[in-house]
C-alpha cells in the first residue's frame, strides 16, 4: 500500500532560537516606537499637565510606524525571504527594524 502524504517538510529554519531572537529584536523596536510616547503621557498625567508635549512624540512615533511597515512589508514578501520559516522572516527581519526606528528617533525626534 502506498500512501501519498501531504505533509510539509521540516523547515531547517525553523529554529527554536529564531524565535527568541524575533522577540528579541521586535521587542526593542516596540520598546523605540512607542517607549516615549507612553513615558511621557504616563509623567503628564501623574503631574496633571496638559498632552501637548507628547504631540511632538507622538508625531515620531506615526513617522516610525510608517516608515517601517513601508519598508519592511515589500521585503516580507520578496520570493528569498517568503521561502523561510515565518519566525525566520521575523528574526531576520527584526534588526532592520530597530534600525530604522533608531534612525528616526534620532534622525526626527529631535527636530520636532
């Protein structure tokens, strides 16, 4: 009896450390974008001032979102990279991210 299975390959990179490495890069990016923002909306509200100072943030924040997601998506998908493993993408694609983060924290956020 032969039986034809449908069953997919064990991805070789698949690895259980591009796991932590995808939460690691990804994490700090998240920790970049939104880390000033939420700092100084929590420090407003607790000395009562007025939002207007996380306005200028929160402005670096919308660029950063935006400009990672344009550049990021188009790679997420490119037939090298669509070929591996999900948290291979991810792992792979997270140091590029907290790179342009970094960049436009830096670049941005101080002219704003």
């Amino acid at each position: 009896m032969n039986v034809t299975r449908n069953v997919k390959p064990r991805d070789l990179a698949d690895w259980p450390a591009c796991r932590y490495l995808a939460l690691f890069f990804w994490s700090w990016a998240t920790l970049l974008t939104f880390g000033p923002v939420l700092l100084l909306a929590v420090l407003s509200l607790a000395w009562m001032q007025p939002l207007t100072s996380v306005v200028p943030s929160a402005t670096v924040t919308v660029i950063q979102v935006g400009l990672t997601a344009a550049v990021l998506t188009p790679r997420y998908f490119a037939p090298g990279v669509a070929r591996l493993a999900r948290s291979a993408r991810f792992a792979l694609l997270g140091p590029l991210a907290v790179a342009i983060v970094l960049a436009v924290f830096l670049c941005v956020g101080p002219h704003v």
